[in-house]
C-alpha cells in the first residue's frame, strides 16, 4: 500500500509539472526534407572544405560563444516549435546568406531543443538554396566534442 501512495504522489507530481509549463522544451525533428542531418564531425569537415556555417541564434548568445568561423545570421522565432510553423510570424534576413544559392550553407543554433536551425534551414530551403546541411546539435554538441568555439 505504501507504494502505492508513492507511485500515486510521484504521478500527481508529474502531471502538475507538466501542466504548470515547466515540462521540457519539445525536440527538433531528426530529419528536414531538403536537407542533410549532419553531427559535429560532418559540420567540422564541411566546414574545413569551406562551406559556411550560419549561427542562427540572437547576437547576444553568438558574442557569448560562436563557433570559429560562423556567421551570425539571427532568426527571429514567434511561431511555434513545431514541424508545422507558421514562417510568416518570424523573421530572417536571407540576404545575408551567401549570394550563391547553389553554394552549401550549414545552419545551427543551440542544440535539439533549438528550432531556429530548423526554421532557418526551411527558410533556405524555399528561398531556393540547393545545399543545406542542418546541424541539429549545434553549439553544445561541438563543445561536449571539444572543437574550437570564439
């Protein structure tokens, strides 16, 4: 009986948790069609052959830690973090990605719980570049790998 009331209060406790808003911030996708999934290792090599990586995080977290050699090219979300997002409620400013459309990007931001990679790789993708690469883990995963951040 005494298990039960604890498996009871552990429940109840869950359920208020997750109904007070505090549950865990719901994971990107693994996959975008029109774009490759790629880990650290992929990201570094792409990013040794030239291709450019594109921090899509605010400025302030960007200033704070980047990754050696990304730009920053914020996107600005309001919409929600779901594979369905409304684009017209957020905001990029795709002209500063590469003039080429068909040279490969590598978009990024603040790991799988961060849509802002996933929205901006969607944006690329419809704004007709031909390459996209998603780095899904961004920031955190390149830093738990040890590669160089400024």
């Amino acid at each position: 009986m005494k298990s039960f009331k604890h498996a009871f209060l552990f429940l109840a406790a869950s359920g208020a948790f997750c109904s007070s808003g505090l549950a865990l911030a719901k994971e990107t996708p693994t996959s975008l069609k029109g774009a490759e999934v790629v880990d650290a290792a992929k990201a570094k090599a792409l990013s040794d052959a030239g291709v450019k990586l594109i921090d899509m995080r605010p400025g302030n977290e960007y200033a704070e830690a980047h990754i050696k050699g990304a730009i920053n090219v914020p996107y600005k979300e309001k919409s929600a973090k779901d594979v369905d997002f409304d684009a017209a409620l957020d905001s990029i400013d795709l002209s500063k990605l590469p003039a080429d459309k068909s040279a490969p990007i590598i978009t990024l931001c603040n790991g799988v719980e961060c849509w802002k990679s996933f929205k901006g790789a969607t944006a690329a993708i419809k704004a007709g570049y031909k390459k996209v690469y998603w780095f899904r883990g961004g920031v955190p995963e390149w830093k738990a790998k040890g590669l160089p951040v400024d």
